[in-house]
C-alpha cells in the first residue's frame, strides 16, 4: 500500500494542472477559481503563488521557463514575477459558441505542441459546446480537433506519443478515448472507447501515463486513483483521504512519486469525512513516470 502523503497546509478551491519542472525541482500546479498559479519546492516545503488575470485552468512550460496556458478566454503566454505578479499575451482565442465557457485540461503533446479543451462552467446542465484545440508557435490554433464536449478531460500520450487519451469527465458522459496519434503533424485519428467510467468507481477526472505505458486516471467522487493497462484493463486502484482528486502527474529526481491534486466542496457538510479536501498530495507507487514535454520541444513542425 503507498503511503499518502498531504504536501500543503493550505486547502485549495480547484487544484488541478500539476507539472514538475525538472530545471527546479519544483511542482507547479493551479488553483482554477482563484486565478492562481502555485510552486512547491519539496526540499523546504515551501509554497509560492502568482495571480493570473483570468481563470488559469492547465499550464505547460517552455525551456526559457515562460508558461503557456489555457485561461477563460483563450491560449495565452505567462511569465511568473516577483511579487507573485504575472504578465499575460494573449496568443489565441477560440470562439466560444456560449457565455460562462472557459479551457480545462490541457498539457503538450511529446513534440511539444500545447493541447486544451474547453468547457461549460455549469457541469450539472451537461452542455455539450466543449471542444479540443491544437496550439503551435508556427501554426496558432487549430481546431476544433474534437468537439461535441461536456467536461474536457484526462489529456495523456502514450510514451512513444503515438497514442493520444482524451475524456469527458461529465457524469452523463464518464467515458474515455483512445486516439492513433501521428507525431509528425499532430494529428489524432482513429477514436475508440478506452474506457467507460460507468463500469468503474467515480468520474475521469485529469490523467497521466506512466513508463510502462499505462493510463492513470484521477476517479473524481470515488476517492481513488485508477490505473489501466494499455489494452483499457484496470491492474490497480489506490484509495486516497478525499473524495475528489482531480489530476495527477508524475515528479521527483526519478519520476517515481505521483503527486495529486483535488477539489474542495463548497459545502461544510461535505467536509466530515475529508479535511483536507482541496489539499496536494503525493505518493509512491513503485512505478516511474515520464517528464512533460516542454513547449515548442524538441522540434515544432505542426
């Protein structure tokens, strides 16, 4: 059984986004509601944070340290300040076909191309209006790649990022998708159920992929981590001390610790069960992750 380890006194609304930036050896990761952007360094425990200028939803790096982002209104380009003040370009805005709309999960593919999907912000009315885009520095935005989305989720290549995994995390919807992935153009093809969440505890929530090549999956509601075998098989669940993690991803010297973050209800009554609700955590599975692809790395032909 791995150890759960609770990273962060302070409770976050939304975490989500985490990505370990192995220049630093620092975790970064998002507070949605709060327009924040966070920076743990694990060698002191220490916890930074930066103001976005609109919601920041999923973030990626580029080798100059620079963050590219999925915000409300579009794809933009950040750079973290002193002070915890963030300057802001916007690069891309999608035409959003309703009001209250705003990206959600996103993260470069292993060419270094930026993907994020949008949303509706009410989940419950399960508007199918998301859709996937495609963000390159030659090309701009591309897309809507896929469309017809309720709640964009679980963004992942496989290691040899030949496969892409897509999800809809919305509970009249729960499935995810396997994608053929042609890394030259960055181009998905080929889509076919993966997995139905139906058949499994909670909702798909954000993901990552191991070394080994296997798909792990946040179970929003469920209070677990899932993790499935490239043939969509479930080998592995690990029950985690709140009801609603929200995405995952792989860090430390060995990429051998899985760090999680998770949603805080609104509501106290929701909170009994599980204080520390909202917080980071991080556990080691006895597997090894892979390192994020770094924006416009190595090679930026699509």
């Amino acid at each position: 059984m791995a150890a759960i380890e609770r990273l962060s006194d302070p409770l976050f609304t939304v975490g989500e986004s985490p990505v370990w930036r192995t220049s630093e050896s620092a975790l970064y990761w998002v507070d949605i509601p709060a327009k924040k952007i966070h920076r743990l360094d694990p060698a002191s425990g220490r916890i930074d944070a930066w103001t976005g200028p609109e919601q920041v939803a999923c973030i990626a790096f580029d080798a100059e340290g620079g963050i590219i982002a999925g915000l409300e209104t579009g794809i933009f380009a950040l750079r973290l300040g002193n002070g915890g003040t963030v300057s802001s370009t916007r690069l891309a805005a999608p035409a959003m076909p309703m009001p209250n709309m705003r990206f959600n999960d996103g993260r470069c593919d292993r060419q270094g191309r930026f993907w994020a999907g949008t949303m509706h912000q009410d989940i419950p009315a399960a508007h199918p209006v998301g859709a996937l885009y495609r963000y390159s520095a030659l090309h701009g935005l591309t897309g809507p790649v896929e469309n017809g989305l309720m709640t964009q989720n679980g963004l992942a290549w496989s290691p040899k990022g030949d496969r892409m995994y897509l999800s809809d995390s919305n509970p009249k919807a729960q499935l995810v998708w396997a994608f053929d992935y042609d890394t030259d153009t960055g181009t998905p093809s080929n889509k076919r159920l993966f997995v139905d969440m139906n058949l499994h505890p909670g909702r798909p929530d954000g993901a990552a992929v191991d070394a080994d090549g296997c798909y792990w999956t946040c179970a929003n509601d469920a209070g677990q981590l899932l993790r499935f075998t490239p043939e969509g098989k479930l080998d592995r669940s690990i029950a985690l001390p709140v009801k609603k993690p929200s995405m995952c991803a792989f860090g430390g010297v060995n990429f051998d610790t899985l760090y999680v973050t998770s949603i805080r209800p609104a509501k106290e009554a929701d909170l009994v069960d599980q204080p520390a609700a909202g917080a980071l955590f991080a556990l080691r599975p006895g597997i090894q992750g892979l390192p994020e692809a770094e924006f416009g790395a190595p090679k930026h032909n699509a």
